[in-house]
C-alpha cells in the first residue's frame, strides 16, 4: 500500500501553514542586501536584556531536562494574572495550546467555529484532529460578526475560535459585543479567546476575558510570549482556564514540551515591565506614523488594536516591496489579494517602507 492510502484522508487534504521567510533567505534569493522583516508581527525592539541575560546563565545547564511544571514561571504568572497555578498550561507558543486543545476535544463527527479571515493555525489544529473546520466571514468592517459565528455552532460544535485583536486584521471585538455572545453560548461548546496580542491593545472597552474563567468552566484564553516580549525565537506560550479544563490540557501535554531557555527567559521577561511598556510605545508611535503616511499615499489602512496595519495596497504590492528588500505578508491566501499585513518595525523600518512605497508610486506614475 501507499503512504499516500495509509495517511489520515483529513491529513492528506491539509493546507501546511506559510510561515514569512526569513530576511536572510531573501537576502540570498534576491541578492538584495539589508532586507528588512516585516512579515510576522515580532518584537521589533528585541527581547528584554534581562531575558537575555537569564538564557546566558541558563545555558549552562542545558543538559538538565526542564521543569516539566514550570514551577518558577507559574507562581509569577497565576500571580500577576490573579488566577490559581492550577489554572495554568504553558506550550511551546500559544500555537501548541492550540494543538493540545485540538487534541483533547476535536475528532472525526465534531466542528470548530473561526472568524475568516483569521488566524491559520485554527483550520490546522481541527483539521489536523479529522474534526470539521467552519469559518464564518467576518462583517463588511473586517470585525468578527459574533452573531453569525453564535447562528454557526451546532450540537457537533465543541470549540469556537475568537481571535482578539484578529490576525490579520487588527480590530477586535468590544466588550458589550463579547458578552452578549458568550452569554448565548451553549455550555458544552469550549470558548477559545486568542489574546496573542492583547498587550498592545488600546480601546478602553477590551473585554476582560480573564473574568469569564470563573463565570463560564470551559472558556480557556490563550496568550504569548512571542509578541511584545520578544520571545518568538524560543517558543513560548500559555493558556488561562478554570482547573478542569486546564487539566484536561495538561493531560495531553508533553512532559517537556517547554524548554529551559524559554521557561527561564519568560520569567525575566515577566520581571522587566519597563522593556514590555517601551514594546507597547514603539508600537503605538509605529501604527500612528503607517496609518498616517500610508494613508497620505492614498493607501486603505484598517484602525489596530495590534502590533501590525491591514493595508490595501493592491495585489502587486507585496511582490514589488520583496524586490526591494522590504517583506511584508500579502494576505491572497486568505481571500484578501488586495491586502497586506505590515507588521510596525522599528522607527527607520517603518520610514524604509513608506519611502519605498512612494517611490514604487513614483516609478508608476512617471
Ligand atoms: C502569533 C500568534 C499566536 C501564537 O504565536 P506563538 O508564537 O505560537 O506563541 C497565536 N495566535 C495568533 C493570532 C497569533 O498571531
């Protein structure tokens, strides 16, 4: 027989994920020199000298399995969320979490509800487990339409996706919305929230997810170390839910799935709220200096709660800007030809960008 006829049929049709290439493979394709990144939303400013620091001394001890309980990293956490060690599950990234929930709870017969265009990794992770993806497309205003995702669920739904802030979009769902739809929610249906982003969010009515642990068993909020701590590099990750539930995660977990540069950069990272608010500023002046600029270069800019712009840059853009050595996400892939993902880089990446662009506007126009 075949590998091909022995493989799961739902592993046969799954779409692998397409992670943003790495500048220095573009540098080497293209033979453009100082290519710049700004494909995958990471911490434009680095990872915390602290973190650093914290891997340094840990290296030494590298031929040590980790703490497979995160003991250390836990404590600091459940602390500074207010929430019980119990409540805890760590991944190598948030995307593990996925996997692990996807592992415990979805199989052939079940279905998973998702915003689309959102993130990838959750028509993966449920059909990765033979369970039935359903993406619901998002309002006109590229928000996540609560009402038609609640009309989607079934008796067979067992989990439902929010993204929020949503990747790719950057909008997100207020409180008032949020709480009438978990309200609605059925309880056999596990409520998902992706909050990779959450620390850069800037609406004053951002729903406190963390609230609805103890008001709703089987809701489980998921977040990050990739993002504003800058981490992405060593793979770090955790989910927030009541004991059961985080339990039932736990189960299925790897006893090492976290390793001990990670475990130990987190917890410094956790420690340096000087490095996370500098992340959380180069960030907002970012967002404000692209909307205004693309904007002024008649280019449709999307309002974020993220640390990335959705922009309407047309299908060619995307394209053109890699030649030039500037890689953004173009978002085809997700039924948005038109549109790209800019990640906001660094102050002088970001003005790299804009005057790449112009200058593209420029050849055009000349
Ligand atoms: C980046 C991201 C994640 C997780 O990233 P990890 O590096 O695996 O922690 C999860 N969800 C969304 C929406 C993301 O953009």
């Amino acid at each position: 027989m075949a590998l091909k006829d022995c493989v799961k049929p739902w592993v046969l049709e799954l779409e692998p994920y397409q992670p943003g290439k790495p500048p220095e493979e573009l540098e080497r394709e293209l033979g453009v020199e100082n290519a710049i990144k700004l494909a995958s939303n990471e911490s434009p400013i680095g990872p915390s000298p602290r973190a650093m620091e914290a891997v340094r001394k840990t290296l030494t001890g590298v031929h040590r399995y980790p703490d497979g309980a995160s003991f250390a990293l836990r404590s600091a956490l459940a602390q500074r969320l207010g929430v019980k060690g119990e409540q805890l599950v760590f991944g190598a990234g948030a995307d593990e979490i996925l996997e692990l929930l996807a592992k415990a709870f979805l199989g052939p017969g079940d279905q998973a509800v998702y915003a689309w265009p959102s993130f990838a990794m959750y028509p993966i992770v449920t059909q990765g487990m033979g369970a039935q993806a359903v993406p619901v497309p998002l309002r006109g205003d590229l928000v996540h339409d609560l009402d038609a995702m609640r009309a989607a669920v079934v008796p067979e739904t067992r989990v439902v996706f929010v993204c929020n802030p949503n990747n790719p979009t950057g909008t997100s769902v207020g409180a008032a919305e949020f709480e009438s739809f978990v309200s609605a929610l059925p309880e056999h249906v596990i409520l998902a929230v992706d909050e990779a982003y959450v620390e850069f969010v800037r609406r004053p009515d951002f729903p406190d997810s963390l609230a609805w642990l103890s008001e709703r068993p089987g809701t489980l909020v998921m977040r990050t170390f990739s993002k504003i701590f800058g981490l992405a590099g060593l793979r770090i990750g955790y989910g927030v839910a009541d004991p059961e539930l985080a339990g039932y995660l736990n189960r299925v977990r790897h006893p090492f799935n976290v390793n001990r540069l990670a475990e130990a950069a987190a917890l410094a990272a956790l420690d340096d709220d000087a490095h996370a608010e500098r992340a959380r500023r180069v960030n907002a002046e970012g967002v404000s200096y692209l909307t205004r600029e693309l904007q002024g270069l008649g280019v449709e800019v999307w309002p974020t709660d993220a640390n990335f712009v959705l922009a309407r840059t047309g299908a060619d853009l995307p394209g053109r800007l890699l030649r030039e050595g500037v890689i953004v996400r173009p978002l085809a892939g997700f039924g948005m030809p038109e549109h790209a993902r800019i990640s906001v880089g660094l102050p002088e990446e970001n003005e790299r960008l804009v005057k790449t662009l112009r200058e593209l506007r420029e050849a055009d126009a000349g």
